[in-house]
C-alpha cells in the first residue's frame, strides 16, 4: 500500500469514529495539534515515528503531553492506540494531517493561502477571503504567508490550485516565452 491511500484510509475511519462519538470537532483539534508537533519537533518525531525507539505507552504518554491541555479525548486516544497497535507510527503525521483536510471537506470548509512579499494588510486578506468564499460557496480558513523571494504580487493556494500572480512568476514566465522562442537556454 502507499502512503497516500494508508494514511486516507487511517483518517477515513477516524473521521467515522469521531463522528459517531460526538467528538470529531474535538478530535480536528487534537489532530492539527499533534500533527504541527511531530512536524515541527524533531525529538517527538523520532520517537514516536520509530518502532523501536521506546514502548507504546510512552509514545501514548508523549503525544498527551503534546496536546496543550494535557488531556486527549477517547476517541483520539483509542485511534492511536489502533495505529501503534498496527504499527503505522511512521504515517501518523500523514493521517493526521489527511484527517483535518477530510473533516474540514465534509464539512463544507475550504483551505487557501495568500503568499506574499511583505506582510499583507488585514483588509486585503479579508476581501481576498470574501472572494474565495464566494468563489467556491462556503466557508475559507484562510492563512498569510510571507515569503520575499516572490518580489511582489501574490501567490493564492485553493484546495490545490495554485493561482500565481508574483512578480517572480511572471519573471518565470517571460523567462521560458523568451527561451521558447529563441530555442536557446537565457
């Protein structure tokens, strides 16, 4: 099995299990997270993505003390136990995050980035947000990024289109155009 379809497949069923427990907002919660700890933790992602490094208990008691309030829901604490059980540690980020994008789907919610050179004024991101949320008829959790390298404009990211209206994008562009045209390397 790949990844892709191991870790759709862990966050389908949880999605069913926490749905059926009355816990799923809950549950999105403690998934995003665990799932920005053992991305952003090195420590806590050798240990709870190896094996052998030290027992399931310890793992579980590891990724409780990762949630901030210390208590885990039962269902989530079941859903782990399962993948420890199955050994699937090593794709927990993977599930966890698949989780949240599913959850957010079935309910209606999109995600979108706004990547741009400088930090982008408050009134800017929300008419870019009133648009996506016209633009596909429900609700955007919307995030900024900053990221010089694009020199100016902005990059947009929904639901895995990527809209690219960068200064450094439109240099790509124009770039290739030119190269195409002349069919020599610029």
């Amino acid at each position: 099995m790949t990844q892709g379809l191991i870790s759709s497949r862990y966050a389908r069923a949880l999605l069913a299990f926490a749905d059926i427990n009355g816990e799923a907002d809950r549950v999105c919660r403690e998934a995003q997270v665990l799932e920005s700890a053992i991305r952003e933790v090195p420590e806590i992602q050798k240990i709870v993505t190896d094996p052998a490094a030290v027992s399931d208990t310890e793992k579980m008691t590891i990724l409780r003390s990762a949630l901030r309030s210390g208590e885990m829901s039962l269902t989530m604490e079941r859903f782990l136990g399962l993948v420890l059980h199955n050994r699937r540690e090593h794709e927990l980020r993977f599930i966890l995050h698949t989780f949240t994008v599913i959850y957010y789907k079935s309910r209606g919610i999109s995600f979108a980035s706004v990547t741009t050179a400088v930090p982008a004024p408050a009134r800017l991101m929300e008419r870019i947000g009133a648009s996506m949320e016209k633009a596909v008829h429900g609700e955007v959790v919307l995030s900024a990024e900053t990221d010089p390298s694009i020199i100016g404009g902005t990059v947009i990211r929904l639901d895995g289109i990527r809209l690219d209206a960068s200064v450094a994008g439109q240099l790509a562009t124009l770039r290739k155009e030119f190269t195409q045209r002349n069919k020599r390397i610029v």
